[in-house]
C-alpha cells in the first residue's frame, strides 16, 4: 500500500514534505512515542496529527525509506504532526511555544510507541 504524506510549511510544519511511501504495515493510531525533543533528548513525547481543522489522530506504519531501509513512520493530518513532552495538560496549540509541529517523522523501526 502507498500512503503520500503532502504538508506545506505553514503555521504547524517548518518544512514542506511531498513524498509517498510504501507501508509494510497497516497504519495504527498512536498517542506516545519515544522520540527527540526540542533539544534533541530522548523521551517519551505525546503526539497529536494536525489538519487544518485542528487536532486529529497521528498514526504510523512500517514504510520503506530509500536511504534507511524500513522505518517506523509517523503521521498525521494535512498539516503534520503535533510534539510535546508527555505529561504536559495544556490543550493541543499552534501557539504553545512548549509545542512544535514536523511534516512527519521517520523514526528507527523499533521505536517504542504506545496506542
């Protein structure tokens, strides 16, 4: 199955991606995943996708990158994915500077993610 991830930069995303994937595993709905920080650390981090309509589920799927290999792909709505460290409690926001949105991410195969 393909899957073509099409974000624009704009007020969630940085970075314009356009790129299809092939998936090797059906799409699953992620809340957590185990990934960088602002700061480039490690930790658990608490994962929304965003459309233009605003908060919308993320998901990932085992998808083939051609300069990794298989990789664990996080996604979300026309608008990227939205990142913040897990345990914070304020509501999903463009303007929360403790937030910060991606296109997507490609992350090693194996990295913990929790439903």
């Amino acid at each position: 199955m393909f899957l073509e991830i099409d974000v624009t930069a704009g007020e969630n995303s940085p970075i314009t991606v356009n790129r299809m994937f092939d998936l090797f595993s059906p799409p699953r709905v992620v809340r957590r995943i185990f990934a960088a920080d602002q700061s480039g650390q490690d930790r658990w981090l608490e994962v929304s996708g965003w459309s233009s309509q605003g908060v919308c589920p993320a998901k990932a799927a085992l998808a083939e990158d051609s300069g990794e290999g298989l990789v664990l792909l996080v996604y979300g709505g026309d608008q990227g994915i939205r990142l913040r460290v897990y345990g914070e409690a304020e509501e999903w926001d463009v303007a929360n500077p403790s937030q910060w949105g991606e296109a997507c991410l490609m992350l090693d195969r194996n990295a913990p993610v929790e439903e």
